[in-house]
C-alpha cells in the first residue's frame, strides 16, 4: 500500500508539486486501489479513498481525497464551471470507511479550477481536533433544551424543548420548535441517559439548516469550547453507543 501510494502521489503531483492532471486519472487510481484492496483498514480519509462533498442546499459531487493532513484535506472533483459553495462555507464530507459510514464538516478554505479538475482544500474548524478521530454520527433520541446567545453573548432565559435525532464528537443534529438560523450561537443541555444527574451542557452554532416548514427542519449544531471534563463526558457515551452499535 505505502509504495503503490508513494508511486500514485508522485504520478499526480509531479516534482514540480502541479496538479495539472484530470480527475479522471485520479478516480482511476482510486479504483485501482479499491479493486486491488489496498485501501487501508481505516476509518480515516486516506489518500485515494472516494468520498462525497455535500453542500448547505444538498447538492452532492464525488470526489477522491489526494492529501490529509492533521487539520487539512485536499479532495479532487470532476471539473464544473459553477463553485460548489463560497469560501469559508461548511461543506459535508461523507466516506465509507472501514468499520462504518463517516461524516465531517469541514470548512472550504480554497477551490482550484484546473483543466480537469477542481480541487477542494477543506480544513477543520479551529478547536474541532484533528482530522481522522472519530467523527461517526450515532442514531440517538434524546430530549435537549438550548438557550440562545445574542450579540453581547447573554443567553436568552426562555429555553425550547428540541429532539436530538444523532449525536457525533463535533456536534449534534436536532428538530427544534423554534426556528433557528444559520449562524445562531446556543448554549445546549442534553439528557444523555448515561446515570448522570446534571445534564451534558454545551456552547455550540447552528452551522446548517435543512428542509423546509411544511416537511419538518432539522439542523446541525457544532459543539464549541468543550472543556476536558466536557470532552472525556461526551467520548464515554459515545463509546457506549459505538458497542452497543456493534453488539
């Protein structure tokens, strides 16, 4: 695997580092890897491994990831004229890996047009933690309530009861009564059912919103400024959810 991959990186990128080669040789050497079974038992995004790009308004592009690195991953897509998304949108980024189906969101930091080509840079939000940990989304049903934060960063007093439909290590994706948009910071309490009394509390940003008021809207929550008690709360349920997925 390590040589064929040396030997494929350097076939695309060249010593000069230009990425003047077609998407559609790099899909080839994708499939070759799938049909050679190369691809590593991994759960990451490796070089070579075909991934979807997911805009806010459910457009969809494949896509063969070229680089990762701890807070960045380069993904090479077909060659279109019309931009995916604007910089700085949140784009999501589903594979299959090798235990089960990953989902991030990662933030579009640069778009390159070339002749066959289009290469996305997409980079982690900052504090969200390297790529590669475990970004799986667990089926759970659980109550939450959330506050909302204005412009000065005081929360509002009223609280609105929501459903939190899955859960993952960056954040959650929940139904709410009350409309929220795209940008509104929350401060979130979520009844994990893990024999704890005090709810797991949470400041987080609604990053997308979905659907529409006649079919229901569900919206993505990104969990921000977790604390290391915060954080090792969260990866405790989220281990008990991953055996009991796996039972």
């Amino acid at each position: 695997r390590e040589l064929f991959e040396q030997a494929a990186l350097q076939a695309v990128i060249g010593e000069a580092g230009n990425l003047e080669l077609s998407y559609k040789l790099v899909d080839s050497l994708a499939n070759v890897v799938e049909h050679l079974e190369l691809a590593r038992a991994s759960d990451k995004p490796d070089p070579f491994r075909r991934v979807w790009v997911e805009n806010e308004d459910g457009e969809r592009r494949r896509g063969v990831v070229l680089r990762c690195r701890a807070q960045e991953v380069a993904v090479f897509c077909p060659p279109d004229r019309r931009s995916l998304a604007e910089i700085g949108s949140v784009l999501h980024v589903t594979y299959r890996g090798f235990s089960s189906s990953v989902d991030y969101e990662l933030l579009l930091n640069d778009s390159v047009r070339l002749p066959g080509a289009q290469v996305l840079h997409l980079t982690r939000p900052q504090g969200s933690g390297a790529i590669g940990r475990d970004k799986r989304r667990h089926a759970v049903s659980m109550d939450a309530r959330f506050s909302i934060s204005d412009s000065e960063g005081q929360l509002s007093e009223s609280f609105h009861a929501s459903r939190v439909l899955d859960l993952s290590s960056g954040g959650v994706r929940m139904t709410s009564a009350r409309p929220l948009e795209r940008g509104e910071r929350l401060r979130l309490e979520l009844a994990f059912p893990d024999g704890e009394r005090t709810p797991f509390t949470s400041a987080g940003e609604v990053v997308w919103v979905k659907g529409s008021e006649e079919e229901g809207r569900s919206y993505g929550i990104q969990f921000a400024h977790l604390d290391a008690a915060q954080t090792e709360r969260l990866h405790r349920y989220l281990d008990r959810l991953a055996e009991g997925a796996g039972s």
